[in-house]
C-alpha cells in the first residue's frame, strides 16, 4: 500500500527514472505503431512527473541521477 503525500519523495522519483533507459533500449526492437505512440507517451507521462516535481534527468554513463531544477528570478 502506498503512502499518499503532498510531495513524491525524492527517493521514489529516482527509482521511477531509472526506467527512462529501457525505453530507449525499444528502438532497436519490433514495435507497433499504436504501440509506439503508447509506449512514448508513457515516457513523457514519467519524464512530466520528475519536472512536476521540480528535478530534471541527468543520464550519466551507467546510472540516472535526478538534478533539483533552479527557479529562475525574473
């Protein structure tokens, strides 16, 4: 069972990114277009979850880590 909080913890949205590269591993693979379209939009549904949250991916050569986003001052 989960624990609803106002915030996703830091940890959770680290363990949800690590998924990003394995979409990337599908290119190489025999999709559908239908699935195609789904399975890219699964991907952007995770990547707006960690922005949402105010982090950004940083793929690194063997791991992901997530980088807090700086608000920019206008």
């Amino acid at each position: 069972m989960s624990r609803l909080t106002e915030n996703t913890d830091y940890c959770a949205l680290l363990e949800i990114a690590q998924t990003l590269p394995h979409f990337d591993n599908l290119s190489d693979m025999g999709i559908s277009a239908g699935d195609a379209v789904r399975i890219r939009h699964a991907e952007n549904i995770i990547k707006d979850v960690i922005g949402n949250n105010g982090y950004e991916t940083l793929y690194r050569s063997k791991s992901i880590a997530l980088r807090k986003i700086k608000e920019i001052k206008q």
